[in-house]
C-alpha cells in the first residue's frame, strides 16, 4: 500500500482487500486504515449510488490485482482531523488508441470551497503521469456543477465537448503539461496492512 501525501491531505488507494471491506462494512475498514469514522465519512454522502462502481472495481481487480491503484476508490483524508472528507478514483489503466484513462472525484459537502479537490486531484495527476503510457486524462461533468468545474480548470484541463452523448462536459488535459506543475508531492512507501 502506498500513501500520497500533500501539505493538507492524504490519498489512500484502497487495495482490493481493503475494498471488499469498506463495501461490506466501512466503519471497520475506515478504523483499520486508522481513521475517524464518522457517520459523514462512511457513508455515500457525496450524492452517489456506488453500488455500480463497487462492482465495475471488483471485476478489474480479480484481474489485475497489482495496478490496484487504476481501479479503485481512493480516500482523501483530511490530515488534520484525519477524517475521510472525499473520494477520486480512475477507470482502469490507459488504454485505447490515445492510452486514456477519466478520472471522477466527490468531496463531502462541509469540506466543498477549500481547495482541498483542487489538491488532492494534482496529487493524483502527478501519481498517474509518473506513468509514460498514459497520455490525456479525461473527467466529466454535469453542466451546471460550476465548483467541479473550477477545480478542473485550476488543474489545468480544457473542454473538448461541450456536451457529449450524456449531457455533460467532457473535459482533457495531455501528459507532458502536469509534468512542470505540482512536483511536491510525496509518495511513502508502507508494509501492506492487513484487513481479514
């Protein structure tokens, strides 16, 4: 397991132990991993049905449990309080003609307007163009969400569709612009942990 690290945030990919257990009992898993659990941070809050995403996860890890970084929910921990405040996540490793991947994130309502997004996404870009293969990196947005849409402009994407077969705003940024921005990150390296 690995931890990224920022001035105000930790980003914690769940590994697929780790998964399984925070789908069938986040509580436990949330004090495992050491962390506040609070009724705000177990659960979904942040407006999703995550019961699909648990699922899409699930069936890339039994395949490739080693890049388990690409295909899970990653916790955004507030240092401070050391309290699950968000979510992000990636869809699978690069892949396709352009070697892609989206990126989709949620943050809990009373932590929304602090800049911890804007953070805690640079953080994951930097981690996912450490790696050569992926070239763009898309997200996705509803058209009015005018916060999630700041944050992504602060990262540095741009609009490629205004409106795709979904309704929402397609939104891209290429490898070789993240690599000059955010290099402070911190990447710690720890012993598994455990969760049976």
């Amino acid at each position: 397991m690995f931890i990224i690290s920022t001035s105000r945030l930790q980003l914690i990919p769940l590994n697929p132990t780790q998964l399984s257990l925070f789908r069938s009992d986040p509580e436990l898993a949330l004090e495992l991993l050491g962390l506040e659990s609070e009724l705000l941070c177990t659960k979904d809050t942040m407006g999703n049905n995550l019961a699909g995403a648990f699922d899409y996860w699930e069936k890339l890890l039994k395949k490739d449990p080693i890049n388990y970084p690409w295909h899970t929910t990653w916790h955004i921990v507030l240092k401070a309080e050391n309290k699950r405040i968000g979510r992000l996540g990636f869809s699978g490793i690069p892949r396709g003609q352009y070697f892609t991947t989206n990126v989709g994130y949620a943050m809990d309502e009373q932590y929304q307007n602090k800049g911890y997004m804007t953070e805690a996404l640079q953080a994951a870009m930097h981690w996912a163009f450490q790696h050569e293969e992926l070239q763009y990196l898309l997200a996705e947005t509803y058209p009015n969400n005018h916060s999630s849409h700041r944050v992504l402009e602060k990262c540095g994407f741009g609009i490629i569709e205004e409106m795709n077969a979904a309704g929402n705003i397609l939104w891209r940024i290429q490898n070789e612009i993240i690599s000059t921005q955010h290099s402070q990150t911190i990447i710690t390296k720890l012993d598994e942990i455990q969760l049976a």
